[in-house]
C-alpha cells in the first residue's frame, strides 16, 4: 500500500475538517474533550472496538478528560485511504 500525495490528502481534508494533518502528511490528528474520566474511557473503548473491527489502530493519549488520536499507516509510511476511512467512522461516535 502507498501512502497518499500531499494533494490527495490535501483534496480529503475537508472531509474531516476538524482534523489536523502534520507537515510531513504522515499524520491525522484530533484532540478530544470531555467533561470526566467516565465519558472519556467510554469513548477509548469505542474506539478501540473501532480499531479492532477494523485491523487499524490509532495512536492514543488518554488523560482525565480528553485524548488525543492520532491516525498514521505505518506499513505506507503515511496516511492512507484506510487513516480517512478510520477518521470518519471516530467522527460518527
């Protein structure tokens, strides 16, 4: 699998306009907020499930009340059409 051009991930971005890419488009990132450590393991672990059915799993930084995901093909060495597929399904939660 070949990771994507800068313009191909260029052209998706606004797909998932609440997202950020890194300067080298090997990367999507998204930090989320929440009010308690409840509601913010509940949304790990529906990630995870995510992740799981999947086969492509995000990078997570959990803390108290927010995580940050950060979406990357590793194999490609960049961001892929399976990073935006992923991005999207974490945007349904």
């Amino acid at each position: 699998m070949k990771p994507m051009t800068r313009e191909a991930v260029t052209g998706r971005m606004p797909l998932v306009a609440a997202w950020s890419v890194d300067d080298q488009f090997r990367e999507l990132r998204r930090e989320f907020r929440f009010k308690n450590y409840y509601e913010t393991m509940a949304f790990v672990n529906a990630v995870a499930w995510i992740a799981h059915a999947a086969d492509h799993h995000p990078d997570l930084e959990v803390g108290y009340n927010r995580c940050v995901v950060r979406y990357s093909t590793h194999d490609a060495g960049g961001l892929t059409e399976k990073d935006f597929a992923s991005v999207l399904k974490v945007e349904a939660l």
